[in-house]
C-alpha cells in the first residue's frame, strides 16, 4: 500500500515551442524559471522548488497535440493555497484574454479549467478545508459538479 503522505511533486511535458510555453506558465500563470537546458527543456516552480513543471521538446518540437479520441493525459491540475489566490490568477487569465474551458464547484474544492497552448488540460484548483467537506448519509465523500460562478469568484481578487 503506497503512504498516505504521498505527494506528486512534478509534472513533465512534452511541447511544440518552448517559447511559446513560456509566454504562458511564466508570464500569464506567473511560475518562475529555475533552469534553462538551450532551446530544448525549462524547468519552472512557485516558491522555489527544484520544479513543479518541466516542459520539453526533446521529441515533440513543432508537434501538433493528439487528436480527441486518443488516451493520455486529461489534465493536470495546480493546487493553488485558497480561494483568493484562486481569484488572482482567474483575473490574470481574463486580463491577459487567455480562454476558459469551464468552471465547477466540486463541493471539497473549486475548480477553473483551461488548456495550455498544446493543448495540455490544466485544472487551477483551491481545496476547502476537510471538514468542509460533503458527506453523505452513509459519511462518505459526496464531491459535486456544480457550476462555479466565476463573477463572483472574481470578485475576490486583489
């Protein structure tokens, strides 16, 4: 049995343009460069961590993403520390015009969707507190699929 204080520490990525990457987890989701190997590979964190995000193009320079109907990755998701933060970085995404594929209230977290310019599905999340949690009669887990009323998440950004 794996160890509950299991964690996921990193994702990696295969892009078509580093650059293009870049213009987005740096500058628009605001994660910070940490190393640079040429034009093939970055590796980019929050609160200077090794890497939270690899990106590369070791075999995937100027690709095109897989078609629908393929498997791989469904999203990743970016556990972002509260709702305010949530907040900031939904107004970051709407002031730089950058599209939002959807939105849900989960009941234990809320949730923003979007994808990233490869088409990489990214979910920008913040948890509510366990105890907030829903249950059911049973005290099971209840998670919804609510619809996130991004206005008035809005409405809480600095």
């Amino acid at each position: 049995m794996i160890s509950p204080k299991t964690v996921i520490g990193h994702i990696h990525l295969r892009v078509s343009n580093i650059d293009r990457s870049l213009l987005f987890y740096r500058d628009i989701l605001g994660f910070d460069v940490v190393t640079r190997m040429g034009e093939d590979a970055v590796f980019l964190s929050a609160g200077g961590y090794h890497h939270h995000i690899g990106l590369n193009t070791w075999e995937s320079r100027g690709a095109t993403p897989p078609p629908p109907g393929h498997t791989g990755m469904y999203h990743f998701a970016i556990l972002l520390p509260s709702r305010k933060e949530l907040a900031n970085t939904l107004k970051t995404l709407v002031n730089a015009d950058y599209p939002i594929g959807g939105a849900s209230d989960h009941g234990v977290s809320e949730a923003v969707y979007l994808e990233d310019p490869d088409g990489n599905g990214i979910e920008l999340y913040w948890d509510r507190p366990k105890k907030e949690w829903p249950k059911d009669k049973n005290g099971d887990l209840a998670m919804t699929l609510a619809p996130l009323d991004l206005t008035k998440l809005l409405k809480e950004a600095d």
